[in-house]
C-alpha cells in the first residue's frame, strides 16, 4: 500500500471519529430547540466554511478535535446597548435585521437611539427616533448586522441554559455515545467480513523450523496435538508448544479434506519455544445473530480493558512512555493500514472506545466536566455560576493541552532515538 493511500485511510479515520462525535452533540441541541451557531471540524484558523440553515459548517487547520458552538454557552459576541444608535428593518412591522454600523449606507430601515431593549425573553427594542419613542417587536430569528457580518439573536428559549437539565445533559453525552455506537457498528462490519473461527489454521512457515521439517504447510488446519482437540483456541496450543520443549508433539492435521499425523519437536528459537509457524483461523461465515453477538462481546472487552488502563494511569501505575499523542497514533494507524483494511477498522473501533471514555472523564473542558456541572445543578436546583463554570473549563483545557505538547514532544524524542 503506497503512503497516499496510508495517509488518506488515516485522515479519513480521524475525520470520522471527531465528526461522528460532534455530529451527536449537533443532533441531540438541535432535537432540544438549541440554537447551533457552528459545527467544526479541527481548530485554529478556518480552511472552509459554508452555512446551512442557522448554523455554520467549518474545517479548521488543526486536526485536534472538533466543537459544536452553542448560543449561550459564551458570550455573545455582538451586542446592542441602550444609548447606542442603530437601524432596524421590519417586515410587518416585526424587526427582522438590527444594524449597528455603516447606518447611512442601510437602505429600508428606522434609525433611532436605544432607549431599552431584551433580545433574549421579551423580544423587543425601543428607539428614540426623531424625539419619539417608538417601541417594536423583534423577530425570534432577527439578525444582527456588524462589520459585515449577520449573527442571528438567542431568545433564551433557543439557548444551551434555557432548556431543562435533561435535555442539556443529553446533548452532552450524546457526543461520547455516539463513539460507542460507531465502535459496535465497526465491530460489526469487521465481524462480517472477517467470518466466524472454526479451526486454528497455519500461515507462513519459517523455512528450516520443526514446522518445515515435519512437512507442515500453510493452509493446514490443526484438529489435535497430543490428543487433545484444538478447535479455535490459539493459546492453548501455544501453550502446549511451549511445555513441549524438546520433546515430539504429535499433531493431527486436515489438508485438502484428508487428514493426517506429523510428528514436530518444539525448540527454543531466539529464547522463545516454537515451531516456526504462524497461526491463523480457519473461518466460515457468520449469521446476523453472531456478528452482532460478536460485535457486542468486542465492544464490551475493549471498553472493560480501556476502563483498566485509565485506572492505572489514574492511580500512577504509568511511565511517561505509555502515553501516546497525535504522532503515536499516526504511526500505529499507518501499521494497521499495512495490515489490510479489516485491521484498520478495528483499530478505529478501539480508538473511539477511546475517545467516547476519555470524554467521560470529570476533567475540566470535557464533557464528563460539563456533566458534572449539570449534576450539580440538579442536586442544587440552580446552576453553578456561569463565569466559575467557565473559568474551571479554561483552565482544564490550557492543561490538556500543555499535556498533548508533552506527550507529542515525547513522541518526536522516540521516533528520532529509534
């Protein structure tokens, strides 16, 4: 495989996870009547951006994640204050655009000085135009016009705060389920294409080893070894190698429907017991029931092993070098992607297990943090001061990423040291 296409699987692997990620926390705000300012892909400075509807569709320069922008999470960027100047266009007699600057070169519109005005619970704005106050309606989707640019107004009823606990705590934790989910649908696609185990079956045989000796070759399917039925269970006839040092195995094989004895003594090679074989599985196809059986049990053992390498890194059961950051990843990806496509599905099940459970986790900046917060609001019965909440997030996210610095510098170090 040419490293074009190693890299475009490895991109492709990335884009999926972050988006499918995002693509939850989208879906649920939306599906909660909260207004989604912007969908993104990566951070830093835009490459691309397109809007649909009320939100914008943006790929950023750095392949580092993904966010979905809602209004009212921060401060809305464009205001309008009392004593300031603005024009207002209507639309039977509702004001549907607000324009804070270059008011000589609006056309259609009533300029007048803000005496008052609420753009997120009574929707209004009163002017004081030509000496007169005039009050008027806004529209629920006005929009506000400043250098250039529109940016539609945030009743609180399409706000993240003005809807209940549930459905904000929904939309948070739909981002990290929805990498559980792509992982089972992964499993499941790996699980049809590679088939179901029946039989442990030889691959390559290292020329002059007791395998090629006894007359082994690939393709055998291994039925006993020392009269005990080997089935699919690789370990247990790795085991049996290895307490057999020295000593002759006999093996009953099946070659082209005909089976057959061979007897292979088991040697020590490079300080391992072998017989100088690669082992595989003999397989057959799988019914819907199995692949989703298969599917699960998979997602499940990923997820209880993940779950204990995150207690020992917690607990302090780590070295530096057990941590990995974009440059790592890279290169086990580009290694999976040698491997065959099967291989690198599976490897991107297991990384959004990953990322489902690190967001999980009540670090500040992540989702579990946020859905921290939501709990403590619903225990309190009111929520925890918005610019603490804020400040708690800032903060965690300037440490992870001091943290992913760390860990790529690691990297750089191990890859130029070999």
């Amino acid at each position: 495989m040419s490293n074009i296409q190693v890299g475009l699987q490895i991109v492709l692997m990335f884009f999926v996870l972050v988006t499918l990620h995002e693509w939850g926390h989208f879906y649920f705000a939306k599906r909660a009547g909260i207004l989604v300012r912007e969908f993104a892909i990566g951070f830093g400075p835009k490459l691309f951006s397109y809007k649909k509807g009320e939100t914008t569709y943006t790929l950023r320069i750095l392949p580092i994640g993904g966010y979905v922008r809602m209004a009212g999470e921060d401060p809305e960027i464009v205001q309008a204050n009392p004593g300031q100047t603005i024009g207002v266009r209507l639309k039977d007699e509702v004001v549907t655009h607000l324009f804070l600057d270059q008011l000589d070169q609006r056309s259609n519109v009533i300029q007048g000085e803000i005496e008052s005005i609420d753009l997120e619970r009574e929707l209004y704005v009163r002017l004081i135009v030509e000496g007169e106050p005039v009050r008027f309606a806004v529209a629920e989707d006005a929009m506000m016009v400043a250098r250039g640019k529109e940016t539609q107004i945030a009743p609180w009823n399409r706000q993240f705060g003005g809807k209940s606990v549930g459905k904000r705590a929904l939309s948070i934790f739909a981002g990290p389920a929805m990498n559980f989910i792509l992982a089972f649908v992964l499993f499941l696609i790996v699980m049809m294409m590679n088939g179901m185990p029946t039989n442990v079956k030889l691959g390559k045989i290292e020329p002059g080893k007791p395998a090629a000796v006894a007359g082994l070759m690939p393709g055998d399917v291994v039925l006993e070894v020392n009269h005990t039925p080997i089935g699919k269970d690789q370990t247990q006839l790795s085991q049996l190698i290895k307490n057999s040092k020295d000593q002759p195995m006999l093996w009953i094989i099946e070659r082209n429907k005909e089976q057959m004895q061979k007897t292979i003594t088991p040697v020590d090679i490079e300080g391992t017991v072998r017989v100088g074989v690669e082992l595989g599985f003999d397989k057959r196809s799988v019914t819907p029931v199995e692949a989703v059986a298969g599917a699960w049990d998979n997602t499940v053992f990923m997820t209880k092993n993940i779950l204990l390498g995150f207690k020992q890194m917690i607990f302090g059961q780590f070295k530096m070098d057990d941590l990995g950051g974009p440059v790592r990843i890279v290169q086990i990806s580009s290694d999976f992607a040698q491997a065959g496509l099967s291989s690198m599905i599976s490897l991107t099940a297991f990384l959004s297990i990953n990322l489902g459970i690190f967001n999980l986790l009540p670090i500040p900046a992540l989702d579990g943090s946020r859905l921290l917060f939501l709990g403590i609001e619903a225990i309190r019965g009111r929520p925890v001061d918005p610019n603490r909440e804020s400040m708690v997030h800032f903060i965690g996210f300037a440490m992870l990423m001091l943290l992913m610095i760390a860990v790529t510098y690691n990297d750089i170090v191990r890859l130029i040291q070999g």
